[in-house]
C-alpha cells in the first residue's frame, strides 16, 4: 500500500491537474488518501507560531509561522491544509527563497521545485482564521477539534503527524494568556505584552490550544503544580470550588498513573474555565478548556452534580493519557479515546462518592444515551468510516459516549478486571508518543485472554444497532419450567449476534432466584431454571449490564416501583420505556408506573431517569387534549412530594421535573410563589441559576407577568457573561411571535451562531411544544441549514440544531417536512442524514404512538 500510494502520487503529479481526482489528494478538507500519502512523506514538524491579538475582536490577527519539517522524498508538492481565504497568504518563503502562493481547495501547495530532500523550512506570514476563534469582546480560546486548526493557520492537520510547538503571542497588556507549554518570557510592548512559551510536547493538530483574554488566576502547589484561569466572580461558587478543582485533578492524575504504569506524560497540567465553551471540556495537551458552570458549584450543589463535576475533571485528565499521549491514527478510531475517557473517570471518581450506587449510576447515564440513537434509523457503528477528516465532526455522539462504554465494560467482563488492565498497560507503553488504532489494541488484549476478541468486537464495534429478546417458557404438566429460552433478534433486521451477560430475576411470593446468563448464540437456554416452580414474574437484565430491549410482562408493570434492588429497579424503568417506543405499551400506561414511582422513590439517581422519561413521555407522546388531563395529575402528585420531608437531592430532582410540566394557571402561580419567594418548600435549594431559569420557565409558560418577571430577573444578574446570555435568550422568550421570528431567523447568518450553546437554548424555547404552532412555519429552514451548520459548527452543533428544533415537533405535518426534505436531497450527505433521523426519531415514533 504505501509503495502504490508513492507510485501513484509521483504519475498523477507528473501530469495534469485533472488526472489527480481518483486520488482525492486535492479535495476539499484532508482525504484519507492524503493523510496516508503525508504520513509516509513528512516527520520531525515544529510549528513556530506567532499570533498578534488586537484588543477590537472584529480587527484581523496578523500571523507568523516558522515551519521546519522533514521530507522523506522531494518527486511531489508539499501539500499544507489551510481552510481560508487566498488572500489571508500574505507571503511564503521557502528555505529562504519567496515563492507564489498556491492556494486551491483549502490546501496550500509547495511546489516540489522549492523543497529540498531532508530538512526543510517553510515560513509564511499570514492572517489568521477567525471560524474556531471563539473571539468575544474581552476574550478568545481556540477549539481546534477535529480538523480546525487548518481553518487558524496552514498546518498538517491530520492526527497522525504529531508536531512540537514554540508559541507566541502578543496580546493586550490587561489579558492573561494560557498554551499548552509554559511561559518563556514575558516583554512588554507599549499597550501589549508578548508572551512567549517554551516548546511544548509532541501533539496532534487538534490538541493545540490557547487562551487569552480577562480572566482570574488561581494556582496550586499542592501535589502538582496547576494554574487555572477563570471568570467566575460569585465569591461563594470561587470559594467553595477552587481547592476541590485542583485536589480532583491531583486525584485523576494519582489513579491514571497507577492504573496505566506511566507517569503524567506531560510538562504541565493547567486548565481554563469558559462560559460559553461548547463542551463540558475539552483535552487539550497541557490547557484543558472546561464550561465553567460544569466546574464552579455552589453549596446547594447535589451528589449527583458533585459526582458529575469529578467525573468530567477525571474524564479530561484522562485524555492526557488516552487520547493525547497515545493517540488515534485516523478519526475513525475517535471513540477509542472517549471510550477510555469516561471508563476511567468512572475508576477515578467512584470511590470518593460511596453513598452513591455507582453500578446505578452507569445504567441510567448511559444507556439511555446509547438507546436513543441505536434505536433509530440514523444509527452507527461504535466504529465508523471516514473518507474525509472534514466530516469527523459528525462521528460524535451517542453512540461514541455512551455505547461504547457499555461495549468496555463487556469486554472488561469477558476478560476479568486484571487482564483487561495488563492489556492496558502494554497497549499505553507500546504506543506511547504515537498512534494508533482500534486493532492493534485488540491484538495485545487478544493476549490476555482465550477469547476471540476480533470475533466479538466484530458486532459490538464495527456493527449498529441492538438486540430485541422475546422470551420462550414452556411449563411441564406439573407447573414447573421444562424449558425458558432467550431469544435474541437484531432491531435492523440484520443477522447480527450479540455476545454478553446480563442477570435474569425470577421472583416468587417469598423469595428471587437470580440467573447468570451467558448469551454467545442466537438464543440461549437457561438451564438453572429448569424444573423450578413458575415464577410470578420474570425480570431481564436485573443487573444492568446487558444491552438490548428485553422482554415484559405487562400485568406486572404495577410492580416496577415496588422492586427493592436499585439497579433492577431503574433497569425495569428502562425496558419498559424502550417497550412504549416500540409499541408494546401505551404512553399512559408508561407514565401511569412512572408516577407511581414518583409518589414512593427516594433514589436522587432513580428520579433522575423516571424524570427524563415523564417529560419526554408528557411533551412528545401525548396529544395536547391527553397532555392537559395528565398535567393536572402530574403537577399534583409532584408537589405533593414537593411539600414532604425529603432530602435536599431528592427535593431538587422533583423540583427539576415540577418546573418543565407545570404549565397550568395552578401551576404557574406556585412556580411564581417560588421565584419571588412568596413559598419557601424546605430543604429545596435553589441557586439563582435555577431562579433565573424558573423565570424563563414561566415566561415559556405565558405567565400574566412575564415582561415583569424578565425584567426584575434581569436587575438580578450581576455577572456580565451571564446577563449576555439572558439578554440574548429574551426573543425567544418574548409572548410576541414576531420577536421569536426575528430571532431564529437571525440564525441565518453564521456570525449569530457563534454562542452554540446559547443558540440551542432559544431554539428549544421557540420550538417547544407550547410554541410549536407559531414555529412549525420554521423547521424547512430550520433543516435547509443543517449543512452550513455543519460546515461552520463545531462536532456536537448539527445534531444538537435538530433535536431542538424539529426534534421537538410530534405532528404529522413536521413529520412530512422530514420526509419531503430527505426525498428531495437524494445526495445528501449521509452522515448529516443519521444526525437528521436520530434527532426526528421521537417524531417519527409519534406518528404511531400518540395519545
């Protein structure tokens, strides 16, 4: 293969242009083929970056970039990625000769008359791309992932070609900057200063980051040394979570370091914390990038948020290891580092939380996650094909954070804990400073172990979608078990098999019995529950750890609440929700156990789930005449629970569900009793986030006083980012349909789509259910724009643009729109096609199962 990619290469550039387009070297973003051609061509990069930031965020940032690099072989161009403009090529100088500049299809080319065998230096002057920027009035940070960096500065933007980097940048003198190295010098220049910092560590494109902007500081001695930027001012918040920050990551970076034999690979571990950021977090080498609210708690902050908190922090730190220091060859592999990003955080943050049921905890966060895209039509492998790293982006999701965790802990299970970790350790040694891919790393667990993991990970990663168990019980003459078989059948129709154990409850009047299953075939025969007495009930997957959509029992629904395990208990939750989307329930009947299980559970984690599942139950399945007769019901029975004597985390999930349905007059006036503090519900504690939401909630609502209740929230607010968000989100807030118009039709223009997050959060206030009939005008633009959101968002925005907008819709008519849009796109990109059928699933569901 790389001799024909030589070959290859050198015949289709010794002739014209035109004959190179079988080779994809020259299209837009970085072909496969491209990247493997580099691969074999270039090493030894450095990038010697010099970016000039102006205090004005709409002035152009005037750059330098001193490339000095490698070549294998000089018989072809040297081809850069950078996704901007020609005319941002100010000049180019090659081993110190200028040449033309030579920019087609976002590449910058070299031609190979300039370039000389072995070592090379290519410096270019050049303005810098604004697109993952982030610039705002006082601040900036770089998001590079996952092919980004070429639209900052020309670059090698492919993840296999690591590179050191000598940053510097000059920026206002009352800016605090972060990178991924440390600081060399700091020189003042009049207005500015120029930072700059040593070289750092080998990285991959999209691991390159800084920040720069007002920020505060904090740092730590303690363990390791850590420094921290962020623009928090609420001094309760700073104060009761900068010490827990840094002790987290000194915590992550004990156990990863334990766990994988390696020491912390890099010179430095700092970190900035980011309003508006896009993520929870984000691993850059060195300068992690977290969303600030996800780090900065308040007192009243629950377990669940704490756990949360820890969970993220030991997810990142992990990265270092998984991810940065042993990275994927190709984006194809992505979920290979966020795979080992969240089954560590778990390791990690678990045993500081011991009243938490973590096995609980890893159900209900996951799997119904994984459910909601492998159900649909939208689907994908754990492990997708990518034929051009400009569509990685749409590889995220779901399916790469939440199925394949739950294929990890399989494989864990399969393999025993220990040889699971052997195969670790050796995969992080042998690869260390390089990359790699999905099946070498399977060849050296393949060591540890009997089993035929190549065989196995055929369908639980190279393969979508998931299993449906129908049960098979025959009884013998005497009213005992001759035989109970499971049965499994793949949801696609395919063939597909999925090996895996799960537990199996039989209950009697006054004992359980539970099985182990070990299922490799088609269906399995339960052998130990041969000849036992016929069970009132029968529970799959009692353990959680199976996945799939697992036969019920509907005249033992009633029983689902009264379950005394906690896993089994939120596991019947589970199942029986997947059974309503599949038809083999009733949306009443699903919400009917969902609100018995609310007047009785006690489990923060349990009412989470149950929460989720009654608001997309009451807002998506229900039509508006049953959403009406069950609202009254629900507001009722939650506030009833509201007024008992609960604990603090409980209080909050019920309060958190109270607040999304209560949309009644009764229910409007005691959420406003709430937000004026007219009603004080003790051990309920609300920060004033949650105030500021709860008067966004009930001006959703159409309360009587919801210009008023706006404008005292307003006079509230005293953190400048966050009265940037309010005064953003207040069109779509606003009773008048012309105001919430003019503000998605805004959305058109990229530049008012910079704040993602805040863009996401108008558009599920102006889509809601409540609104949808002034909004359904919108959803073909809504779809029409789902390309350019692609190419100008970054990796989770497509996806996240269709859920809030039609994704939100349960009429026929929005469901015609979906159909008539992807009839007439026949070459609509494909990828951008699941993202469109996993957002619309409910939608599509709907049209079947509405009451």
């Amino acid at each position: 293969m790389k001799n024909r990619l030589v070959f290859l290469l050198i015949l289709g550039l010794s002739s014209c242009k035109g004959d190179q387009s079988d080779l994809h070297f020259f299209d837009p973003g970085i072909s496969v083929e491209l990247a493997e051609f580099r691969s074999q061509q270039i090493k030894d990069i450095h990038y010697q970056l010099e970016f000039s930031i102006p205090e004005q965020k709409t002035d152009p940032i005037a750059s330098k970039l001193n490339l000095d690099l490698e070549l294998v072989n000089i018989a072809h161009p040297l081809i850069l990625d950078f996704n901007e403009t020609p005319e941002k090529i100010l000049a180019i100088q090659v081993n110190g000769k200028a040449i033309p500049v030579r920019h087609e299809n976002e590449h910058l080319i070299i031609d190979s008359e300039y370039l000389i065998k072995g070592k090379n230096q290519v410096e270019i002057s050049f303005i810098a791309g604004d697109l993952s920027l982030n610039r705002n009035d006082d601040f900036l940070y770089t998001l590079l992932v996952p092919d980004r960096a070429s639209t900052l500065f020309p670059c090698f933007d492919q993840p296999d070609l690591k590179a050191s980097y000598s940053l510097t940048l000059i920026a206002p003198k009352d800016w605090t900057v972060l990178a991924g190295a440390p600081i060399l010098t700091k020189v003042a220049q009049g207005e500015y200063v120029k930072h700059e910092f040593q070289k750092s560590d080998r990285m991959s494109t999209y691991l390159f980051s800084f920040v720069a902007g007002k920020f505060h500081e904090a740092t730590s001695t303690m363990g390791m040394p850590m420094h921290l930027l962020y623009r928090e001012d609420n001094e309760e918040k700073v104060s009761t979570s900068l010490p827990e920050l840094f002790r987290l990551h000194q915590q992550s970076v004990e156990f990863l370091e334990s766990y994988t034999g390696y020491p912390f690979p890099f010179q430095k571990l700092d970190f900035a914390t980011i309003p508006i950021f896009q993520y929870g977090g984000m691993e850059h080498v060195g300068a992690i990038q977290y969303r600030e609210g996800a780090l900065f708690l308040g007192p009243e902050a629950t377990d669940s948020e704490l756990l949360s908190r820890a969970k993220l922090i030991g997810h990142e730190t992990a990265h270092m290891w998984f991810g940065d220091l042993v990275t994927m060859k190709w984006f194809n592999d992505v979920w290979m580092k966020e795979v080992f990003a969240n089954f560590m955080a778990g390791k990690i943050a678990n045993p500081a939380f011991p009243q938490i049921n973590h096995d609980l905890l890893f159900l209900t966060s996951l799997y119904p996650g994984a459910y909601a895209e492998d159900r649909t039509k939208g689907t994908n492998p754990i492990r997708q094909n990518l034929s051009n790293l400009k569509n990685a982006g749409s590889l995220y999701g779901g399916i790469i954070y939440n199925k394949a965790p739950i294929m990890m802990r399989q494989l864990e299970t399969l393999m025993g804990e220990e040889a699971f970790q052997k195969g670790i350790q050796a995969y992080i040694k042998n690869f260390a400073n390089g990359n790699a891919e999905w099946n070498d790393l399977v060849q050296l667990l393949d060591q540890q172990t009997p089993e035929d993991l190549m065989a196995w990970s055929e369908v639980w990663v190279n393969q979508s979608s998931r299993p449906i168990f129908t049960q098979d019980l025959t009884l013998a003459k005497d009213g005992k078990i001759e035989t109970l078989r499971l049965i499994q059948k793949a949801e696609d129709g395919s063939d597909k098999v999925w090996p895996q154990f799960f537990e199996v409850t039989l209950v009697y009047a006054d004992t359980t019995r539970i099985i182990p299953v070990s299922i490799k075939g088609r269906s399995e025969e339960i052998l130990e529950a041969k000849e036992l007495e016929k069970p009132l009930a029968i529970w799959y997957n009692t353990d959680g750890l199976g996945y799939g959509v697992f036969p019920i029992d509907e005249s033992n629904l009633d029983q689902i609440p009264q379950i005394e395990n906690e896993v089994s208990r939120a596991s019947a939750y589970l199942n029986l929700f997947e059974n309503t989307l599949n038809g083999g329930v009733k949306p009443t009947k699903n919400l009917e156990v969902i609100q018995a299980g609310l007047k009785r559970e006690n489990n923060e984690i349990i009412l989470q789930l149950i929460s989720g599942q009654a608001n997309t139950l009451f807002w998506t399945f229900l039509s508006e005449e049953v959403r009406k007769e069950e609202a009254e019901k629900m507001e009722a029975l939650v506030w009833d629970r509201l007024n008992q004597g609960l604990k603090p985390n409980v209080k909050k999930s019920l309060y958190n569900l109270y607040s999304g349905i209560a949309f009644s007059e009764t229910g409007q006036a005691k959420l406003y009793g709430i937000w004026n503090k007219e009603i004080n519900i003790s051990n309920l504690n609300l920060s004033s986030d949650n105030l500021t939401g709860l008067a966004m909630n009930l001006a959703l609502f159409g309360h009587p006083k919801s210009e008023e209740i706006l404008d005292q929230e307003r006079s509230r607010i005293t953190n400048s980012d966050r009265l940037a968000r309010f005064d953003f989100l207040r069109p779509a807030l606003s009773g008048k349909e012309e105001d919430r118009d003019a503000l998605f039709l805004s959305f058109k223009d990229s530049q008012n789509r910079e704040k993602e997050s805040w863009v996401l959060a108008a558009c599920g206030y102006i889509h809601h259910p409540l609104r949808q009939k002034e909004s359904v005008k919108h959803l073909s633009l809504a779809l029409d724009l789902m390309e350019e959101i692609q190419r100008t968002g970054d990796i989770f925005f497509p996806k996240g643009w269709a859920s809030n907008t039609i994704g939100q819709y349960n009429s026929p008519e929005a469901e015609q729109l979906v159909q008539d849009f992807l009839k007439s796109k026949p070459d609509f990109n494909p990828v951008l096609k699941n993202k469109i059928l996993q957002a619309t699933d409910n939608l599509s569901r709907a049209q079947k199962i509405l009451v």
